[in-house]
C-alpha cells in the first residue's frame, strides 16, 4: 500500500472510525434486548479498522491497535471460556447463564450477567480474527 | 484420593516452570513427590489388609454416566504402591541418566504425566474413566519411546507401540461399553458382582474378545509382543518404568479386575492360558536369542506377561496367588535389572552385551546389584522370585485346562530364564575384560539408589515372606476373584514336586547358559519364520497397504482444484438430501404462495445479478454483481423481520467485497480457463442445487415434522435468558456452545489464513 493516500479518504477514516467503534459497542451492549450483539458489533468494529488501514496503511493501522489481531482473537476466546465457568463454580451446569440486576444510584437497574461475556469475547474473536485475516492479506501484498 | 491422582499431572504442568530454577537438582525434588505418594498409599495396608476398601466417587459428566469413580482395593493397592515406589527411584535415577541434557524438563513433564495416568487408571471405578487413563498412559509412552525424536527408530517405534496398543484400545472401548450395557453399570465394583448375569448373556462372547484384544495388545501377547522389545528405543529410564513395570501390566491389570466378571468360562480359560503360554515360550526363547541387554530385559518381560496372562487364565485360587506373587517379584527385579541395564549403557556406552566382559572391577556394586536381581529373574532362592515361580509352578500342575501342555511350557520357560539371567548378571561382569566405547567406572550413587532398593526387597520379602504379608497378598488376590482368597507365602513348601521342576530348569539353565554362543547360532537358523515372516512383517505389511492406500486415494479426493471440491460437496448433498426427498415427499409442494410486487422486483435483481456475475469478463465486476445479490438477500431478511440477520448479512458483504478488492491486484489478468463442456457441467452442478433448495423449501412449508421450537424460544426469552432478542439470547445463552464452537473456528480460519500467508512469503513460493 504505497499509493499516494487519498486525503478525503483519511479524514472520512479518521472521523468514522471513533463514531464506529461507539456504535459497535452501542451494538454490543443493546444486543441482548434490541437488533445487534457480539457478532455484528465486531464486524461494526472491524470494518471501522479496515477503512483506517485503507487510509493509514499496516504500520499506523498496528500502531493504532497497539495489539497484534491474533491476540485481540485470543482473548476473545478465553473471555468466551471463562464465561462458561460461574455455572460449574456455583454448581450447576456449564454455560449456565448468572445474572445480576443491580440497582446503581443515576443510572437505574442494570442487567449484567456471565452471556454478556460470552458476548463480549464473540465480538473481539471477530475483530480479532477478521483483522488478522486482513492485515496478513494486506501485508501480502506490498 | 483424587489429589493423589491429579497431583502427578499438577507437578507435570509445572515443570516446564520449575525446571529452570532446579537444574541440575531436579530429579532429586520431583522424586519427592511419588515417594509421598508411596507413604500415602502405604497407610491404607493395613485397611486393605483387613479387607476394606475404600472409595470415592465425584460426577464429571453425569448425563453419560460418567464419574471420576475411585476403588482402593488390594489388587489397586499393589499396583498404586508399585507406580509410585518405582517411580520415585526411577524419577530419581532419570535426574542423573539424563544430567546436563537440555531435554530433562520434557523427559519429567511426560514421565510425571505417566505416573498420574496409571495410577488413575489402577485406582479407576469406573470403565470411562479407566479407558480413558488407558488412551492417556497410551500417548505418554508414545511420547516417551519417541523421546529421541530425531531418530527414525524411535519415531518408527513410537509409533508402532502407539498403533498397536491404541489399536487394541479401540476394540477395548467397544468391549467396555458392550460389557457396561450388559450390567446395565459402568462401576468396576458393581460389574464385579455380576459375573453370573453377564457370563450367561448373549454378547459375552464378542465382549469378551473385545476387552481380551485390548488388554493383549497393551501387555504385549502373542502376536502383539513385538512393539514391547521395540519400544526400547526409549530412555532406560523409560523402559525401566513403563515397559517392565507398569504400563505394560495394564492388560494383566484389567484381565485381573475383571477376572470376576468375565473369568472361568471356557473361552476364558482356553484363551487366556493358551495365549499367556505362547507368549511366555515365545519371550523366554527370544531373551536367549538377543544381545542386547535391554532387549533380553524386554523379551522376558513378555515372558513375565504371558505368564501373569496365563495365570489369570488358569484362574484357581493357587493361580490367583501366584499371579500376585509373580507380578510382585517381578516388578521388584525387573524394575531394577532395567535400571543396572541403564547404568551400564551409561558408563560403557554400548548396549550390546557381546561387547562388555569383565566389569565387575571397574563396577563392582553393580555387578553385586545385577547378581541379587538376576537371581530373583532366574527363581533361585532366597529371592522372591523364587517364591513366584514356585506358586506358579504349583498352580499350572493343578490347572484344570491343559496343565500338562502349561507345565511343560513353564519348565521350558523357566529354563530359558536361567540361561537369560546368567547372560545379564555373569556375561557383562566376568570373563576376559573387552574395550568399551566409554572407559567404565561405578555410576553415580542416585542411580545405584534404585536397583539397591528394588534388589534389597526382592531378598527381604525372599527371606521375611512376612514382610508383604499373607494378608494383603491374600487381599489383593482377593480382588480376582469373588470368595475370600487365603494366601501363605514361605520360602521351603517342602520337597514338592515344583521344587523338583525348579532345579530341573535351574541345571538345564545353566547348561543353556555356558553354551550360550553356540546355542545362539543354532537359533539364528529360526530368524526367517520368527522376525522375517512374524507378526511384526505382517504389521509392516499392513502399514505399507495403508499408505499403499492412501497414496491412490488420495489424488482422487484432494486434487487441489475449489471447483471439483465445490461440485463434490454439492453433488454428494444433492444426492443424499434428493434421495430423502424423492423417496419420502412425493408430489406435496406448497402452492399458491402470495408474492409481493416488491418481493418480484428484489428477486429479479438478484436473478439478473447472479446471471451477470456469471457471465462478466471483469473481476471487479463480478465482486460487484456477487456484492448486489448479497445485499439483495439482506433485504429479504429485513422484510421478513429478521433485523439481525441482515444486518450482519450487510456488514459480511461489505467486509468480502473489502477481501476481495484486497486480493483482486494481486491475481493475473482473466483468462477463461475453462471449456465450454466444463462450463456446461459447473452450470448443471449448480442448477442441481439449486433445483434441490428450492424443492426442499416448498416441501419445508408444506411439511410440519414437529411443533416449531420458535414458539419455546419466544417464550422464554425473557424469564429465562433475561433478553427480549430471541436471537441473540439463543446465541449467547440457549445454544452458547455452539456459537463457542462457532468462534474457535473463526479464529482458527484467521490463523488458518495468516500462516499460509506467511508461509508463502517465507518461502517465497508460489504454491503454499
């Protein structure tokens, strides 16, 4: 990717990617209840990250993410695994879903509960992973 | 109890951290660790001795009846004992056989993972669990005799023990589940009780081949003796270990423990004798026929397993004593006989026992150490082995089966044996000194520990038979079968006919051993009909015919060609799903389906879109067209308020066109590869399926299989999966594993693409 940049391109990218990276988390947390969750709000997040790369290119595109992608996919993965265990720990079975409705002064009751876990490692499994598929092809190319 | 178990592979895990810090001191701490276990176990003699048995069970994975179930019993207290005792001189040993190479760690992670694997499968309740100890005992050793993986023989002889012994472990699964259905338990010690039910139903037979398969190609019967002297490739350690004391008896093990259950029918006397007598002929005479000090060490230690193979067939109340005495002694002087056989090789820096002669200067604890161990291999008094050998002799002169046949069979071993024996201890030690590759001296004191301890208790218990007691050999013999055994153990039963047979064999021995070289030439005459056309050229054989296989099939299914794998998979689903459908849905499609004006003009875009991706000669056109007919599914998603589909259909469009842009520049320019004929064919591929999906839809809204589990969903939603978006409550919650499953293979596709990626820049080929 040594095309000289497009400037439109890179303020598009540089304004987007903030207010896209809101709304997947947006997408996130109302998954439970409204149209989103993990998976779309990853692709929300990753196609965010993909129009920066096309932007800035890889170099500002890792230095931007600080993380390699395989780990981000890793960590989702173990965050995933990890939610299956409040089940086991308090004695039932795997996968069974704990919740917790707090009531918190200003904000009102919150539903927090071990599947927003699961669904926050599905979302960085995909970010993960997606961007590693496309860094690894991007680098390909150059 | 489960700690003693799981403690083995808590310590095996840690390793790899521990080892940097420990060095050189390793193996001194990590023997720790069995030799408590060795006290622990050692406090429940006197229960066990008093006829208790102590249990523990916890649930693992109760919908398939599977409990980490544990049984301490006798016949588990003496393997437990001998696993851990064995292995803390072993694990202690190994710290100086393998001082100063870097893959002491590995070696201690595996060894360690062996010992806990055995010692649960010994301690075992339940016939999951016990199977799935096996596999893992199974694996470690593969991993151990492989341990010298940039050799080719040890590859090749890691795998062959491995394909053997996981083979038998197949039909073993099958036999334990048959065995389970029959006594409607999978607990050992319910089985146990219910020999009566299970000899007298219809699948005794195939399940008894089955376990019997399983447990002979474990320890090593004829005709699946050969992977044991192979597996010599090890660390001596490793075979000290594994291949003498332990592991091996697995199969012993489980014919003992089932003995109860399965034993004293006539396929089980005939089988069992006949086989564990082969085999202990067929070990003897092979030990004699080796030089190599480890092989003669393993060919008698198939010996030593036919005959615990043949004493478990024999199966009287003499045989069942005999079984734990031999097994006892046996364990005490082969463990240690493998361990001298170490030091030697160590300190000479050859294997071969042609090669050393005169040692006992350069080595005289040494010698002294193979001289008591070998006595006891030999049975000569007043070494336990000699104890063995006697109950054994006295049990095959009472076997109600064929004793005539066993007890020549035993003589002619115990002959054999002598003559082995002399070529351990007395041929490497005295006669004219040779020149070895390595200038011997004693070994270190750590790996003498070892044999002294072992040799030392084959002559206590000689001499003090009091010392294991009558009552807990009583106890574990106890465990085979299912009255109360009552065992006596003394060294002088008296001027017995066995005794007779022992000097008989001990003068024939010694005959055998002063002419051993001849003898050896005499018996390199059978070589052709006993390596060359054995048992071992068939596995060769059958291995060949498997790559032989593999080789033709293999062009055929993977070509390398996405289009032919493409028309396969369409082809074989066209198949089977059109074969389902033709024959059970005959003539009842939906009709009259209302069709939106809207709806039509989405489908067209999709048909002319679809046509035009066919028929482009540009690729950025065809990612474009592909692009189209992808959101135009996402728009029927949104008409049909499927809100989350379609937006992830959206998002999964836009991020494969960003793909395939990506990959587009690196592609050479198009060129139409494929003929018109070929074309032709593609099209039909896929208006077969296309033919196909459309049928089944019409035949899905026509067909109401069962009530819709939408309705479940929909309604418990929110008191259950506290969310009011079914889909992604059935994502995260109702159906969580699947979409973990779902997430792990995304991930792994990502690696997937990445390591091709850089595979293909390393090596800056074209082709990954």
């Amino acid at each position: 990717m040594t095309r000289p940049r497009s400037l439109i391109l890179q303020t598009m990218a540089r304004l987007l990617l903030p207010l896209q990276l809101l709304f997947s988390v947006f997408m996130l947390l109302r998954g439970h209840d409204l149209p989103g969750g993990g998976f779309i709000a990853g692709l929300v997040a990753s196609a965010g990250f993909v129009l920066f790369l096309f932007a800035f290119g890889i170099p500002a595109t890792r230095g931007l993410l600080g993380v390699d992608p395989r780990s981000v996919a890793g960590t989702g993965l173990l965050l995933a695994v990890a939610s299956v265990l409040p089940g086991p720990l308090s004695g039932q079975p795997a996968f069974t879903a704990q919740w917790w409705e707090p009531v918190i002064p200003l904000v009102g009751a919150v539903k927090i509960g071990s599947p927003i876990i699961f669904d926050v490692g599905v979302y960085l499994t995909v970010i993960g992973a997606l961007l590693t598929i496309v860094v690894s092809l991007a680098e390909a190319e150059e | 109890m489960l700690v003693a178990v799981l403690a083995g592979f808590i310590l095996a895990a840690l390793v790899p951290w521990l080892q940097p810090y420990l060095g050189e001191r390793a193996g001194r701490l990590y023997a720790l660790l069995p030799a408590a276990l060795t006290l622990y176990f050692a406090t429940f003699l006197p229960g066990v001795a008093a006829g208790e048995a102590s249990q523990l069970a916890l649930p693992w994975v109760p919908g398939l009846g599977l409990e980490l179930a544990f049984h301490l019993d006798g016949l588990s207290l003496l393997f437990a004992l001998l696993i851990c005792g064995i292995g803390a001189l072993v694990v202690l040993y190994a710290g100086d056989y393998l001082q100063g190479d870097p893959r002491q760690g590995r070696f201690f992670v595996q060894i360690l993972a062996f010992m806990a694997s055995m010692l649960g499968l010994v301690l075992s309740d339940n016939l999951i669990a016990l199977f799935i100890f096996w596999e893992l005992t199974s694996i470690t050793s593969y991993m151990l005799i492989g341990f010298d993986h940039e050799d080719s023989t040890a590859r090749r002889a890691a795998l062959q023990g491995l394909v053997v012994t996981v083979g038998g472990g197949l039909a073993l699964l099958a036999g334990l589940v048959l065995l389970g259905t029959v006594a409607g338990t999978y607990t050992i010690s319910e089985i146990v009780t219910q020999g009566e039910a299970i000899r007298g139903h219809a699948y005794y037979l195939p399940l008894l081949l089955l376990v019997l398969l399983g447990a002979f190609t474990k320890s090593a019967q004829v005709p699946f003796h050969f992977w044991l002297p192979n597996a010599m490739a090890a660390p001596t350690p490793v075979s000290a270990y594994l291949h003498s004391a332990t592991m091996v008896k697995a199969g012993v093990y489980l014919l003992a423990r089932l003995h109860p259950a399965l034993g004293g029918t006539d396929p089980w006397i005939v089988i069992c004798s006949l086989v564990g007598g082969a085999t202990m002929v067929t070990g003897a005479y092979l030990a004699v026929r080796s030089t190599g000090i480890k092989w003669v060490l393993a060919y008698s230690t198939v010996m030593a397993l036919g005959t615990l193979t043949m004493l478990v067939g024999v199966g009287t109340e003499a045989a069942m004593v005999a079984f734990v005495a031999f097994l006892l002694g046996h364990s005490l002087y082969k463990g240690a006989l493998f361990l001298i056989a170490g030091g030697l090789e160590h300190e000479t820096g050859t294997k071969d026992i042609l090669a050393m002669g005169g040692l006992r200067r350069a080595m005289p604890v040494t010698a002294l150490l193979a001289a008591v161990s070998a006595l006891s291999l030999a049975g000569l008094p007043p070494l336990f082995g000699f104890i063995g050998k006697e109950l054994m002799l006295e049990a095959v002169l009472a076997a109600p089966f064929a004793g005539a046949l066993l007890t020549l069979l035993a003589v002619v071993t115990a002959v054999l044996v002598v003559a082995a024996a002399g070529v351990v201890a007395l041929r490497p030690f005295y006669g004219r000194p040779r020149e070895t590759p390595k200038a011997p001296h004693e070994a270190p004191n750590a790996m003498l520990a070892g044999p002294a301890v072992l040799g030392l208790l084959s002559l206590l218990f000689g001499l003090v038979p009091g010392v294991p007691g009558d009552a807990f050999i009583s106890a574990a013999a106890g465990a085979l079968s299912s009255e109360p055994v009552h065992a006596h153990l003394a060294l002088w039963h008296g001027l017995t006919l066995p005794l007779g047979l022992s000097a008989l064999a001990v003068a024939g021995g010694a005959l055998l051993y002063s002419r051993w070289d001849r003898a050896r030439a005499a018996m390199r005459r059978l070589d052709t009909p006993l390596y060359e056309r054995g048992p071992e050229a068939g596995y060769d054989w059958l291995m060949a015919a498997l790559e032989g296989l593999a080789r033709r099939v293999t062009p055929v299914l993977q070509h390398g060609y996405l289009r032919h794998y493409i028309a396969t998979t369409v082809l074989t689903l066209v198949a089977l799903v059109g074969f389902t459908l033709l024959t059970r849905y005959q003539g009842s499609l939906a009709t009259g389906i209302d069709v939106r004006f809207y709806e039509l003009v989405i489908a067209v875009l999709l048909v002319v879109a679809t046509v035009f991706a066919c028929r482009t000669q540009s690729r950025l056109g065809a990612v474009v067209s592909v692009g189209v007919v992808g959101y135009a599914v996402a728009l029927f998603y949104l008409l049909f308020s499927a809100p989350d589909l379609s937006i992830t259909q959206i998002l999964v469009e836009t991020l494969t066109v960003i793909l395939l842009v990506l990959v587009l520049f690196k592609l050479p320019g198009f060129v139409s590869f494929s003929s018109p004929q070929q074309r032709a064919w593609d099209a039909l591929v896929a208006g077969l399926l296309g033919l196909l999906v459309t049928t089944l839809l019409l035949v899905a809204i026509e067909h109401q299989l069962a009530a819709p589990i939408s309705e479940y969903h929909l309604r418990e939603s929110v008191p259950l999966g506290h969310g009011r978006n079914v889909v992604n409550v059935i994502i995260v919650d109702y159906r969580a594993l699947d979409t973990l499953g779902e997430i792990f293979v995304v991930a792994l596709s990502a690696i997937g693409v990445y390591s091709m990626i850089q595979y293909t820049r390393s090596t800056g080929g074209d082709r990954p």
